[in-house]
C-alpha cells in the first residue's frame, strides 16, 4: 500500500475544490485494502472510498481521515456461451477502458455507458446511466470487501437494491460499508440492441446514416455525443451531471404538464423532468454565476469550475442555480455529486 500524508482533495477530484486529507492510501491487491482499513481502525480514523473522483465534491475543511484511492486492476473473461458471457474488471480499472474491452468483443449491454469517467469500482455505488441504459441491467455480482465484518463477500445484483443513482452503496444504512474490489457483468454475446434508442442518440445516428447498431458502432456514437457535449475533466473543471433529474408521480406529472414543462416518459412508466432543460428554461444556460463558475453552454446540467478555490464559492453558485429555478418553476433542484464527508455527518 501507498501512502500520502496531508494531500489536497483538490487534486483527486475533477471539481478541483476542498482542503488537505490527513492520510491518501493507494491500494492495488487485497492485502493492501486490508492494511489500510487496519491503518485506519488503529489510528481511528473514518475512511472514504475514491476512485477517480469524478463524481465527488471536496469541502474547504478537508478530511480528518484516510482516503482510499481503488488501484486494483484486471479484466477476463470468465464464461462465454453463445448466448451470454460474465466479464469481470478490477475495481481500480478505468471504466470506459472496461466498456471498451467488451464492445471490443461484440458483448453488448454496457455500449451506452461508454465514455462515462471515473472507475469501474465505483460505477455500480450510483448506478451510473446513460442513454436508458444503466448497470443494474447487467451487474451480476459485485466482489467486495466488508468493512464490518472484516471478510470479503460477494453481493448479487438483487442485493444491491440498485434505483436511480441509489443503491446500498450510498444509501441507508450500508453505506461506506463495502469497499468493491472487483465488477462482474453478464452480457450479451452476439446480440444488438433494437431502435429506437433513447431520442439524442437516435438522432446522431440517423444523421449519421449507421443502421448497424453493434457494441463498437454504439459506443463510437456514444463517445461522440458525450465529446461534444461533455466537457473532459482534464481541461474544465467539473463534476459531471451536477443536479439529479426529478422523478414525478403520475399526478405531479400531469400537473407539470399543464403547467407547460417537459416531461419525458420512460418506458418503464415513471416520468422524468429533466433538470437539464428546468436550467435551461429558467435561462441559466452558458451563464456566469457568482463564485468563479459558469453553466456549459452546451449542456444546462454542467457546472463548470473556472476560478473557485473553495466550496463557499460552489455554494454561492449552487443557490443561485436552486433559486433561479425554484422561483420560475417550484421544483427544489438537488446536487448529484456526493460531498467527501465523513458517513457520519453526511445528511
Ligand atoms: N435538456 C435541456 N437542456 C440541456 C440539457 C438537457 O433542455 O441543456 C433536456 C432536453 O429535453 C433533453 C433532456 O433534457 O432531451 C435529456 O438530456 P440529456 O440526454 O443530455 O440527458 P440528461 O438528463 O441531461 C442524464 C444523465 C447523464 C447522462 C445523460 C444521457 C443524470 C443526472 N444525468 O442527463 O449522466 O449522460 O442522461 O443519458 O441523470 C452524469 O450523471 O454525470 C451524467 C452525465
């Protein structure tokens, strides 16, 4: 194992913000997640999982504890048939650098996905998704390391209680409970998926004239929308998808409607009011907010980082985005990166 002392979470997350972490542990194989979490209980210390963190918000007042950053790495196949095949990836892989493999292979069921930053540890704990995929539909098992009883478990994918963004990873009481070590999907061998497909991707294809909807054509198309529209975290600052979507009950989503807002139907049957378009209507789209950050012009649910240095400055920002809306709309926007806290005091 690795190990940092006093490392600004600034510069392990692609928001850019948040103070010093007493301790940074780097772990590439079981022994080392071991000796860490030992690290940790012997000095008394709370621990926060980090994969590349691109999906986590640093706070001024740092952290007064050890940060595990997931460097386990490896992919296999493990079965084929002509049907279906379970790939497995260490939890320290990049994610994309995941997809790819199996694209690669003409596996299907994660090319959406494609382009996604961050770890492949780390994608099951939000139930990353993309483009009306998400990887509850093909998660097998997760292969973790059980802080609480100190062994190692494997979790199915109906114990992981996965719904939007939510699972037992980052919600309830198992939260920060399970370090994943490693990911195994079951895809789909020498299958497409059927158009349509969800609206912004059917349009790129159309316009493209691809009619062969294989893994790789699939997550080339993915990996061009996501490029144009996305900013890359190596050159602007940000956290991705900054504000959840908002998830409406048959009643409010009526209402809504009258009221003139556009709700998007899923297959599934529930309703979705895109926070995208709730910032975009309200008029904050490209705009500069106070603080030192702007709202992309290309996508209304990217926060952009350009000056800020602490989370007050993001706080200033956040407010004026929640009011804007809040005022115009009614509906109370909330954040969709979590903030690097220990689990104790999250709310
Ligand atoms: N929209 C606008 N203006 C915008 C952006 C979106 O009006 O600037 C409206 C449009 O109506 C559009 C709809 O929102 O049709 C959906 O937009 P988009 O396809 O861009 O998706 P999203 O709902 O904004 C979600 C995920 C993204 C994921 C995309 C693609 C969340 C919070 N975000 O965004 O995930 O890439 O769908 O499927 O669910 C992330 O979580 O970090 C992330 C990037």
């Amino acid at each position: 194992m690795k190990l940092r002392e006093n490392v600004l979470i600034s510069e392990l997350t692609t928001m850019r913000l948040g103070g010093s972490a007493r301790f940074v542990a780097e772990v590439s194989s079981l022994a080392d997640v071991k000796e860490a979490y030992e690290f940790a209980k012997d000095a008394k210390m709370p621990v926060y999982i980090l994969g590349d963190g691109a999906n986590t918000i640093g706070r001024d007042e740092g952290f007064d504890g050890l940060i595990i950053l997931n460097r386990m790495k490896g992919m296999e196949v493990v079965e084929e048939t002509s049907d279906d095949v379970l790939v497995r990836a260490m939890g320290g892989e990049n994610w994309d650098g995941f997809v790819e493999f199996c694209c690669e292979r003409g596996y299907s069921g994660v090319e959406c996905l494609s382009a996604i930053p961050g770890t492949v540890g780390a994608a099951p704990v939000q139930n990353i998704g993309a483009y009306g995929q998400d990887i509850s539909q093909t998660v097998d098992n997760v292969e973790a390391y059980d802080t609480r009883e100190n062994e190692m478990v494997i979790l199915g994918r109906d114990e992981m209680k996965m719904a939007y963004r939510s699972t037992i990873f980052n919600d309830g009481p198992d939260a920060g409970r399970y370090f994943i070590t490693a990911v195994t999907l079951r895809l789909e061998n020498d299958e497409k998926l059927e158009p349509p497909f969800y609206n912004s991707l059917q349009k790129y294809l159309d316009e493209h004239q691809i009619s062969d909807y294989s893994p790789l054509n699939l997550r080339e198309a993915v990996s061009a929308i996501r490029a144009a529209k996305l900013p890359d975290p190596a050159e602007e600052a940000s956290a991705g998808s900054f504000f959840k979507n908002i998830h409406l009950s048959d009643e409010e989503a009526l209402t809504a409607r009258e009221e003139g807002l556009k709700i998007y139907d899923k297959p599934d049957g529930s309703h979705v009011l895109n926070a995208g378009w709730l910032i975009e209507a309200a008029g904050l789209k490209g705009k500069e907010l106070p603080g030192g950050f702007h709202i992309s012009d290309k996508a209304a649910l990217i926060l952009i980082n350009d000056s800020a240095k602490s989370y007050k400055d993001l706080e200033k920002a956040r407010a004026e985005i929640v009011r804007t809306v809040f005022d115009k709309f009614g509906f109370r926007l909330e954040q969709e990166p979590v903030e690097l806290v220990a689990k104790e005091r999250r709310a």
